[in-house]
C-alpha cells in the first residue's frame, strides 16, 4: 500500500531534539514524570467526570480515535466521550459548529478542554508528548505528501504549536458549509502542516517549556474569548440575573428559618459562595438558556424545576461536608422553593416583555370561535392567544362532548354544542369558525359549516395534525398533499373528511 511504504522510509527531521539521543530522552522522562503527577492530583476531577459522563449519555466514557503517532504507527487516543455513542460513524470526522452529536455535557467539556485530560494515559504509554504536532486522522495523514510526513518524525503532543496559533478549529468552518472534510484539507490542514514542519525542525526543549506555558495560558484565555461573550451576552446576562436570584432565594429562606438569635455567619457566607459556584453550571446543563424566551413553556419549566432540585442537593451536600453541621436543613428546601418560584416569575415576566416588544402594537385581533375543546382545539387556542403576531383571538368553544360545557381552556370558555353556535356568532362579533375536525363527530362538523353560512361567518377546516403528518393518511401529488380518498387538503377542509 502506497501509505505503508511512506511510513517505511519516513525522512529524518534535521531538530534539535530529533538530532539529539541524550535530548529525546530527557523530554520523554519529563513527559512520563509530569504525565504521572498529573494524574495522580487529577484523579478525584478524573472520576468525578467519568461518572458525569455516563450519567449524561449512555455509552462509553472515553471516546477512542485511531491515530497516527511517531512513525506512522497508529495509536487509540483518549479523550472524555463528549458525542453520542457510535457519533463517528454517523457523518462527518470532523466536528462541525453546533454539531447535533454534541451531548450537553460534552459541550461544557469541549469549551473548557478538560475532554483532553485523558490523554495524559497516552503519555503514561510513550504514544504521545505533553509538545509536539497534533495526532492526525489516518484518514488525513494519507493526503500529506512527502516533506508533509516529516511531522511524524516526532511524537505527537497534547500542545503544539497549532494550538498556539488558534485554539478552535471549528471557528474557523464558514457558516453553513456541507464538507467539512474538503475544507480542512484546502484551507486549514495545510497552513496546520506548515507550523508543524517548522516546530518539527527546529524543536528544543526550552522552546518546548515555552509552548507548554504559552498554551496553557491560551488554553484558559481562549474559554473566556470576548467574541465568545458578546455572542451569548444575553444568555450570560439571564444567568448574572440568576446568580442574583439564587443569592436572594437563600438570603430570604434564612431571614424566614433561622431563629434570629442563632448566629449564622459562620456557615451563611460559605454556603452563598456554594450557591453562586454551583448553580449556574447546572442551569447550562439542563438547558435553562438554550430556550427562546417568547416561547418559554412547560418545558422549559421542568428544566427550571430539574436545576433547582439538583442544585440544591448538591449546595447541601456541600455544606455538610465542607463543615456546616449545624446548618439548619429547613433553609434548603424554602430556598429551593422560593428559588424555583423566582425563576419560573421572572420568565414569563420576560417571555410577556419580550412578546410586547416583538408585536405591532395595539392592533385588532379578529374575533373567532374554536369548533372542538380535545387536543387540537386546545393546541389551536394556545398557539392563537400566545403568538404575537397572530390576528385572530379565540373567544368560545364549542363542542359535542357535554361534560366540557362551561369549562375554560386557557381562560376561553366552552360555550356548549351546535345549539349554542348561532347565539355565539350574533353574540360576541365572531369573523371565524375554526373547525377542529380531529375532535368532532362528522355529524356535528357538517351542521356546523351550515350554520356558519347562513350566519355569513368564514369557515376553516382544520385536519388533525397526526392525519396531515401520516403517510397513511396524505401522500405528496406534484405540488398538492392528496388525501388516500383520492381528494386534496383543499376539497377536504371544504367539505369535511370522506367517508
């Protein structure tokens, strides 16, 4: 194979330390000898991740990559799995921007670069050095030509030069590129290669020493990029909002349960440190600000609820085991309460500001009636009261089942059945009947659609959304959904379903 007989005549690079054998060696002992106090104070971070990982995800904890290392020999390189199992297979090799395989952990662990921390096992091994060209893709390294392949010469590194230069490869992928794998060989590898070559030629252990430092440095500057800010500053302002929120919760659970008498300030100012540590990493997790907040919803509400009872688990579990005894266990939970109220309040205080700065004002919504109160009338109803820019406003309901009569669904109350229609028509200035024809009997449609034209009142046929989604149901003609009867959406919504 053309690739194996490269690897066998791999060229010398003419370096420093490649020249060197006493030089070599020194690295490769600094690197084993600082690889194993590494991991031994990281152990404890170590396993706290490796749990993390496998509570966030099923799957392995260490995702494993075949690489190329010194000589062309290919190694498994370790790192924190921070995709869904079997991601690799699923598409790209490369990671795209906004990558859906990306598990939510994963996306915490990628931003910080602790899922590298695990390649200090490959350093234990001799496979890799805390400096040197990044391990490559066998599937890239096919590509390099001749003087290219002089990076293998040295033993790839956690750090190198590349790393220096731009810490992020994905930043530089242009929005809504397709080939991810095409751009990296034209635009990135190359220049990549080039800053490997040079270090590869002119390596030395005190410009090793620098790197280390330099990319250290980098490392931790580049989580705090101010371009990666200003994107999310308004999701970092909601968080500093509540940051201010969790302080308050538990400044308030204290004035209401500790006794005034009992000095709290021992234990009171290390647990709010606790509590402004803890919760906002949480709050990210379980995707409290990855929400559009003019839609804020139940969903959204069970992420809230799932933060806050996480959180306060772990500040009281911290609290404890950090020395507070004595701290009275009742603040935990009124702290939990009062937060996850203050929450879920200041939400939909946003989700209204937000909906009256999106709308076009005081405008007049039309007035209509919902023909069916089962779920499609409701979906229908919630989506007419709550989109902003909606035009109609639902004001009754109407519907066969009469155990519904006089009930409210989302405040709009239910009128009673097809007798009550025409009363409601004259009544309340209705311009619409909406007809949910997935909650009403044929019969009841059809008498519908008479009363409203002898009112002179529009109405809409509305197909269950499971029967428009079901390729049972509806199948795609040219330009037209068609119905299994042979009849368009059009002709249906016109004349009710065919029998």
């Amino acid at each position: 194979m053309e690739t194996e007989a490269a690897e066998a005549s791999e060229p010398s690079v003419p370096g420093d330390l490649a020249s060197c054998a006493h030089g070599l060696k020194g690295k490769h002992a600094f690197d084993f000898l600082l690889a194993a106090v590494g991991v031994l104070s990281l152990l404890p971070l170590l396993g706290l991740i490796a749990i993390l990982v496998k509570l966030d995800s099923p799957g392995p904890v260490f995702f494993r990559q075949r690489r190329v290392g010194q000589g062309g020999k290919p190694f498994a390189i370790f790192k924190f799995r921070t995709m869904v199992d079997g991601a690799y297979l699923m598409g790209s090799r490369l990671t795209t921007k906004r990558d859906p395989r990306i598990t939510r952990l994963g996306a915490i662990l990628r931003w910080s670069k602790i899922d590298e921390l695990p390649q200090l096992f490959n350093v234990l091994r001799g496979e890799m050095s805390f400096i040197g060209p990044r391990p490559e893709d066998p599937f890239f390294v096919d590509f390099y030509n001749r003087d290219q392949r002089q990076v293998l010469s040295l033993r790839p590194g956690i750090l190198g030069p590349s790393q220096i230069q731009g810490r992020d490869e994905v930043e530089e992928y242009p929005e809504g590129i397709k080939d991810t794998e095409r751009f990296y060989l034209e635009h990135i590898l190359p220049p990549k290669l080039e800053r490997d070559l040079a270090y590869a030629r002119h390596a030395t252990f005190l410009g090793d020493m620098r790197i280390l430092l330099i990319g250290m440095w980098i490392t931790v500057r580049g989580a705090f990029r101010l371009k990666y800010f200003w994107r999310r500053r308004r999701r970092i302002a909601l968080m500093g909002f509540d940051i201010g929120l969790a302080l308050a919760a538990y400044v308030l659970a204290l004035t209401f349960a500790v006794n005034p008498e009992i000095g709290v300030g021992k234990y009171a100012w290390e647990t709010a440190m606790i509590v402004a540590v803890v919760r906002p990493p949480l709050l990210v997790y379980f995707g409290c600000y990855h929400s559009i907040l003019t839609y804020f919803s139940l969903w959204d509400i069970v992420a809230l609820f799932k933060a806050a009872t996480v959180g306060s688990i772990a500040v009281a579990g911290l609290t404890y085991f950090l020395g507070g005894q004595e701290h009275p266990r009742s603040v935990f939970v009124l702290e939990w309460a009062l937060l996850l109220f203050l929450l879920i309040g200041s939400r939909y205080l946003l989700r209204a500001w937000t909906r009256r700065a999106t709308g076009d004002g005081e405008r007049q919504r039309n007035k209509v009636i919902v023909a069916g109160a089962g779920l499609g009338g409701e979906h229908l109803s919630r989506a007419l009261i709550e989109d902003p820019k909606s035009t109609y406003l639902p004001v009754g309901f109407i519907d066969a089942a009469q155990e519904r009569w006089g009930s409210r669904i989302h405040g709009v109350k239910v009128l009673g059945g097809t007798s009550e229609l025409p009363l409601a028509l004259s009544a309340s200035g209705v311009r619409a009947v909406f007809v949910c024809l997935s909650d009403l009997p044929e019969d009841a449609a059809h008498e519908i659609v008479e009363i409203c034209a002898k009112a002179g009142v529009e109405c809409r046929m509305l197909p269950a959304l499971v029967e428009m989604l079901s390729t049972d149901s509806y199948a795609m003609d040219g330009a037209r959904w068609v119905h299994a009867s042979g009849r368009t959406v059009a002709a249906v919504a016109e004349s009710g379903y065919p029998n």
